[in-house]
C-alpha cells in the first residue's frame, strides 16, 4: 500500500509498504479515502510544532471505509463509513481516571507522536472509532476531527447561552468555534481575521458578525458590534501573541479566554491584568468521545456547515503540493483535502 512519511521539515517521501496484517478482536480495519490538512499539520511542516518528532506519517482527521472488522466488534460492519479519534492514552493517569483522557499525562496523538493515516489502510480500535452516517458524504466525514475541536473548546466556557462571543481567527477552527458559540446559544458572535476570503467564509456558514483587523481595530470593531454590552467570552484560536492580547484585554471584567491555537512561540500574558480583572483562562485540547459525537450529530442535521470551508483538493500523490499551495495561498484557503 501506498504511504507518505515526512522525513524532516518540508520533506514528504512516498514508499510502499505491507498492508496491515491479522486484526486483534478488537480492531477495525479503514480503508482511508480522506485527509484533511490542519493548521496543526503546517506546524509540523515548518519544523515549528513543538510536540511532534521526525520522522512521522501525518494524517489525523480522515474518513474512510470498513475494510474489515476483528472477532469481538460490534459498532460497524464491512462496508460502512467511519473514522476513528486519533488520541492514544494510557488509561490509568489522574487524567485519565477522571475521564479527561483528552489531557492524558501520556498522550500521543497519531499525526504528530504517533504514525497517521497518510496511506492506504489503517487500523483502529473500536473504542474509538465513530460510525459516519450514510446520509453524510466522506467529505464530511473528514470534517469530524475539527468539528470536534468546536465542540469542545465551546464546552469548555462556562455557559454560552445568551452571552456576545468572540473567536479570533477566521481558519477552520475558528470558523467552526465560532458555528458551535451559535449552536449552543451565544446571543451575539463575532469572527476576527486578516483574511477578507475567510471572513467572506464565516459569513457563508452563518456566522454574525465578521471583522477584518486590517481595516478595523479590535476595539472599534467590539465597540460597533456589541456596544455597550461587551463580550464576555473569547476564543483564541489563531495562535498569535497580539490576538491572545486583544482577546485579554478587551474582554468583560470577570469574563472568560479559552485558548484553542497552536502557539509556535510561547505568548506572554500579563498577569497582573487578569487578576485585577478577575478573568477565567482556560486552555483546550482537541476533545472527549462525546465531542465527536456531538459534532457527527450537528453536521448531519446541518446545524454545522462544512461545504464552505473545503477550498482545495489534492490527489494523495501530490501531497507535498498541498503544503506548498497552503504556503502561498494561505490568506485563501481554509480546509485542503487529500482524496485517496
């Protein structure tokens, strides 16, 4: 089967190797037909993500179909949709034990610690595998993993319902924060960006308000948007030192940060401001099994929009164009899929 490693930063090497052989009880074999490339990804392209060793075969948010199923497993049968959360844990840290396996002590994440699914056939477990209906395409499938990012991070703060919302960054993730704040009942949200294209993309899937920094400050734009309501909930998921600073500093007193972006160089708070305002900054990591529940559910029913965000396509054998394409177009381009 067909298998692309990146060797080293900006290097992506093509190899046949053996299919998966014999499956534990257990375990369900994919036949992988989608990739979606992440912000994440691009980080590890660079040589800047700050968890991931080399080599590694890429590849985290996918889609395919049941190539073959062990003895004991009952979720799917041969032939159906599915995808899998690519988080493996231990099991028995404190996070764990407490059901937050999301932050496990040892957690390696296939993609980044641990090999993904940049090649032909995959195998999975059941227990965390997640079924794609029938009535949703591959495509969409795809669009679980990141979805599920949503999910959580929304769930992270502490009540949305009825609260002025803004995500900072206009990505995929942003994008999707920013439909979960609407789903779970945000009154107002606003998008922020650099980009004209993305934000033209917020507002294709529904998005409130959007605000490009370009031409309008962070202020000026809370200011016109939310008046004198404020808001009293930000999500940072660019990454960016000044956006985590505008998102601190212009948030109600009391109010609430969740931090969801890959920061390639570690952001400086002030915290003397966020004690003297009383502030809640959490962080969030990827998601729970729920999360990618959740998200199937709010794709499916169409509450969650991801037709808008899939800008490009590449064929499996031209993956290294995909980086590049995403490097020189990066202001317009949003979800870049590999078909397999």
């Amino acid at each position: 089967m067909r298998q692309a490693i990146m060797l080293k930063p900006g290097v992506i090497e093509f190899r046949e190797v053996d299919k998966p052989g014999a499956l534990k009880e257990n375990q369900i074999l994919l036949n992988i037909k989608k990739i979606g490339v992440c912000g994440s990804d691009i980080h590890v392209f660079h040589g800047e993500h700050p968890a991931t060793p080399y080599p590694v075969v890429q590849g985290h948010e996918y889609a395919g179909i049941v190539e073959a199923i062990g003895s004991a497993v009952t979720k799917v049968k041969v032939g159906m949709q599915a995808t899998a959360r690519p988080q493996l844990v231990c099991g028995k840290c404190g996070p764990c034990l407490r059901g937050q396996y999301n932050a496990c002590q040892n957690l390696k994440v296939q993609g980044f610690q641990a090999p993904g699914v940049a090649q032909d056939y995959f195998v999975v477990e059941e227990d965390r595998l997640v079924v794609i209906p029938e009535s949703m395409s591959l495509d969409q499938g795809a669009m679980i993993e990141p979805a599920s990012v949503g999910a959580h991070a929304t769930g992270r703060a502490t009540n949305l319902k009825g609260k002025n919302v803004v995500v900072s960054g206009a990505g995929t993730i942003g994008n999707l924060v920013a439909q979960f704040a609407k789903a779970r009942g945000a009154k107002k949200v606003l998008i922020t960006d650099l980009s004209e294209y993305r934000l033209e993309k917020a507002k294709e899937c529904g998005i409130d308000e959007v605000l490009n920094l370009k031409e309008t400050s962070f202020a000026e734009g809370v200011k016109k948007c939310f008046g004198d309501e404020g808001f009293q909930v930000g999500f940072e998921s660019a990454g960016v030192q000044a956006s985590l600073d505008v998102l601190i500093e212009n948030v109600e007193k009391g109010g609430e940060v969740v931090i969801l972006g890959v920061f390639s160089k570690n952001p400086v708070i002030n915290m003397f401001y966020v004690g003297e305002h009383e502030l809640n900054v959490f962080g969030s990591m990827m998601y729970l099994h729920e999360d990618y529940l959740l998200a199937v559910e709010m794709i499916a029913s169409g509450k969650i929009k991801t037709a808008p965000l899939l800008t490009d396509r590449f064929s499996f054998e031209k993956y290294l164009d995909a980086y590049h394409h995403i490097e020189k177009k990066g202001g317009e381009t949003l979800k870049v899929m590999i078909d397999l």
